[in-house]
C-alpha cells in the first residue's frame, strides 16, 4: 500500500469534510484527471458544475 497522500485524495477528503450544497469549478475540467471528478460528481450529484466564464477564470488565463 502506497503511504504517500495524493492531491486528488487530499481535494476529495476536503470537500467531503466541509460537505458544500454546491460546488463550482474554476478550471478547465479537461486538465483534471477523469476519475477524480468522476469521483467528486458521483458523490456530490447534481451538485458539481464547470464556471462558464467568471473575471476569475478569465484573469488565470491571462
């Protein structure tokens, strides 16, 4: 067993400690790894969306 702690692990643990009502996605998904957010929409259904564009989001592209 690997005793090292990922990321992924560490982002999934949060969001569970803190169980948000919503959970919004500053981030192009496509540079997150699919079974991560596989597993974060599978936990929190219908609670996960991608921003569609804030000056957040604009402002990190720059």
């Amino acid at each position: 067993m690997d005793n090292e702690i990922n990321y992924e692990d560490l982002l999934i643990s949060a969001l569970i400690t803190i169980a948000p009502n919503k959970i919004v996605f500053h981030t192009n998904l496509q540079d997150q790894p699919e079974t991560t957010m596989e597993t974060i929409k599978s936990v929190f259904a219908g609670r996960v969306s991608e921003c569609s564009g804030c000056t957040l989001c604009k402002n990190q592209q720059q």
